[in-house]
C-alpha cells in the first residue's frame, strides 16, 4: 500500500514540474518578444520600430499588409522619401511619401508635405484644419525597408478582434497541454 502512495505522489509531483515548466516556457517566450522589441527601439532609435501599411494609400510600392522597419536619422528628410507621421489629435501614424520640402533659414524649421503614392491629391486634406505642412515634430520615422504581406496578420485580428482571442486561447492551451 505505501508504494501506492509514493507511486500517486512521484506522479503528482512530475505532473507539477511539468506545468511549471511550461508555464516558465511560455513566459521566457514572452520576455523574449519584449527583449526584441527593446533591442530594436534601442537601434532604430525610434519608439516604433515596425509598423503595418493598413491601406492601400502607398500602392504599388508598399501593398497593404506590407511591414515597413522603420528608424530615425539626424540627416535633413528629403523629397521622395516614405515617411510615417502622426497630425496632431489622432492615434493611427500615416505612411506617406515626401513630396515637397521647404526650409526656412530664418527660423530654422522644415515644412513637409506629403501623399499616397496611389492618392491623386496631397495630404493636406487629412492634416488638421488649417494645417498646411507637417513640421518636423509630426515625423515619427522614415521606412527603411520591408517584408511585403507578413502584416496581413495583425490585420485580420484587428478587423475580427474575436479571432485573436481564440488563437491567444489555442496558443495557450497548446503549451499548457503540450509534453516535453
């Protein structure tokens, strides 16, 4: 009778082990992404290292669902350049291409203007009532490359925020069930 008892207990405990274990494996996993994320503010200089083209604004050139790496440099933004910027008041940054530059030496300020390649206007009509230009504090980033269509994920789950909870769900079940 007691190798009953020992046997259940040896089996309780690997059992616990191996919950605990997956539980640690699931949050290096999540540590991990943090580290990345981390490691590429701290590159790219910026707060924002990657962002989703979510409109097919900047067609043919970046397609929506396109991931654009983005970073921050000291030298003088330039026509033709593709650009993410935030106007004043709104959360979602814009992915645009630089069209005009003018620079004030008086003043030591740079206007932008920009637009969507696939646009058939400038962006003036999505700036701020009487904002005419952007200023250099608008600019978040510049694009310096990306990976066509691996964005199209975090699209989907924002359009059908029920999707990601489930996948969120299996992920976790998955790790929580899986055996070593």
């Amino acid at each position: 009778m007691g190798w009953v008892t020992n046997t259940v207990h040896s089996v309780k405990s690997i059992q616990f082990r191996q919950a605990l274990n997956q539980l640690l494996t699931l949050g290096l996993i999540v540590t991990s992404a943090f580290i990345i994320w981390g490691g590429l503010m701290c590159i790219t200089g910026n707060e924002s290292p990657v962002v989703v083209v979510l409109t097919g604004s900047m067609e043919p050139g970046f397609q929506r669902g396109d991931i654009l790496f983005l970073a921050m440099s000291k030298d003088p933004i330039r026509a033709g350049e593709i650009v993410v910027f935030n106007i004043d008041g709104r959360d979602i940054p814009i992915v645009h291409r630089v069209i005009e530059v003018h620079q004030r030496k008086d003043i030591k300020e740079t206007y932008i203007l920009t637009k969507g390649d696939n646009n058939p206007v400038d962006d003036r009509v999505l700036y701020n009532h009487g904002q005419h230009w952007l200023q250099q504090h608008h600019i978040i980033a510049r694009a310096v490359g990306f990976l066509p269509y691996v964005g199209w994920a975090t699209i989907i789950m924002a359009e059908k925020p029920m999707l990601k909870y489930i996948l969120i769900g299996a992920l976790g079940v998955m790790i929580l069930t899986s055996k070593e």
